[in-house]
C-alpha cells in the first residue's frame, strides 16, 4: 500500500494537526484499500466468539459493523434469518455492492447506526478493531449506538486493542524469518512502514484511561485506540451493555486476572440486559 499523506491545515500562520478522524479517514478512504482486506479467513477469536454465541446468529438478525471485502459475511450470511452489513469506507461500500450483490450493504458509522430502529438485531458484530478508529468520545457514543440497536438479551462481539501488550508501544521493526520470501516481503514492509511512522508518530496520545498509537495496521499510517480490559469492562457498562467475558488471540478465554501482555487485541462479548 502506497504511503499515505494527511497534511497538517493551516489557520492563519498557525499549523493545525490533523485529527485521528482525518488520518484514518485518507487511510480508509483510499482508492484500492479493499484489497487489504481480501482474506476469506476468520481469527481463532473469532472462531471461538462465533460457535459459542451461534444462538444468537442462527436464524436471527444480524449487523456486522466495518463489514470491509466481507471476510466474515462469507460465514455469518448465510446462518442468519437478517443480515446487514454496513462500513463507514464508501471504498468497502462499492467493492461489497460489486462482490456481494446479493448481500444488504450501506454506508454508515458505528457512531450513526441511524438507519436503524431501536432494537433491530439479536447479535452485533464489530470485528477486525473496527472501534478503535474511533477517538475517546465517538467509542463511547458508538457503544451507546450498539445498545440501542440492540435488542434485550442481545449481544455485541467486537474487538479491540489491548494496551497491556507488550509491543503496543513500539514503532516499525524487522521480523526475522527463515523463509526468503517471506523475508524480503517483511523486509519492504518494514522500510515503508517508517516514513508514515515518523509522520503519524507526533500525534500520538496517552492519558491514563487510553492510548492512541499508530501501528502496523496499514504500515503505521493509522492512529488506533488502545485500552487496558479493566477500561473496556467500565465503558461498556456506562453503555449500557455488561461484559461477560474477553477471547484472545488463541480463541481461549482470558480471564480477568491472567496475564495478557502477548494479546495485540481482545474479542469482546457483551450483553444488553434490558
């Protein structure tokens, strides 16, 4: 993927910093970015998320937030009596329309969900870290959003990334593999992730309940949320929603007390109770 510019705006003769909004968005919106998203592939998270929850899928209705190339409209389609799918990329809206015409697509925001009646869906899904493109205040208000489409007893899965992981800090760095392809692929990777790093990295932001860091998503061009589960567990309630238990990367559970510095990201299953 090419390096993407956001410039900083100008008021005056003062700079302005572009927002995460505006950095993600020339990300997002970039023509060609579907094919990012191409795998037909679902996590072990998500694997796990999805057979243990399958009453909630099978034969009910079903929003499947930043749906992107429809890697997981392949597996929940199909299950369900409902299926919406919606992003906020007017890029992932055209392919999906072009790919998947046969599938209900449209352009919306997980902060919006407008379209949609209170109390429409069994289960939301919102994988892929879809949430944390989103600042502090549009995460809680895209929460709220979630409950409200939800109905009582229904359920939202999605996905975040955890601040506790080891790594979560770090800038672009060379992973070692003895595979020559592989090799050099990790090699191109890392030396254009560095020009969107040093641009990207000054806008960094850390405070005491989040991060927002850029990382290897898309090279490094991104300015992603990060939360410590314990902040999660306290958002989702002040949305409304009870968290009833966190998956990670190897699809097991992982309970509150156990170590989770070797998770980049936690699949989170929530519950609207009334």
């Amino acid at each position: 993927m090419a390096v993407i510019k956001a410039l900083p705006r100008t008021l005056g003769s003062a700079i302005i910093s572009p927002s995460q909004d505006e950095v993600n968005s020339a990300v997002y919106n970039s023509p060609g970015v579907y094919r990012c998203y191409l795998s037909k592939h679902l996590t072990p998270s998500e694997i796990a998320c999805l057979l243990k929850y399958q009453p909630y899928i099978a034969g009910k209705d079903i929003l499947d937030i930043g749906v992107g190339a429809g890697r997981t409209t392949r597996y929940l389609a199909p299950l369900t009596r409902r299926y919406e799918a919606v992003d906020y990329s007017p890029v992932m809206v055209d392919y999906m329309k072009e790919a998947m015409p046969e599938i209900a697509v449209q352009q919306a925001d997980f902060r919006e969900l407008a379209a949609f009646d209170d109390g429409s869906f069994d289960f939301v899904f919102a994988s892929d870290n879809v949430i944390d493109a989103l600042g502090h205040q549009d995460r809680l208000r895209a929460l709220k959003e979630a409950r409200r489409v939800l109905r009582a007893g229904g359920i939202l899965a999605f996905s975040s990334h955890n601040i506790r992981y080891k790594k979560a800090f770090w800038g672009p760095h060379l992973d070692w593999c003895s595979n020559p392809v592989r090799f050099a692929a990790n090699c191109v990777n890392f030396l254009l992730s560095w020009p969107n790093h040093l641009r990207v990295a000054p806008l960094r932001k850390i405070t005491p309940e989040y991060a927002l860091l850029n990382d290897r998503g898309h090279r490094y061009a991104c300015l992603h949320y990060y939360a410590a589960r314990s902040t999660v567990h306290s958002q989702l309630a002040g949305a409304g929603l009870r968290l009833i238990e966190a998956i990670d990367a190897d699809g097991r559970v992982a309970p509150e007390t156990e170590d989770d510095s070797e998770n980049p990201s936690l699949l989170y299953v929530a519950e609207r109770t009334h």
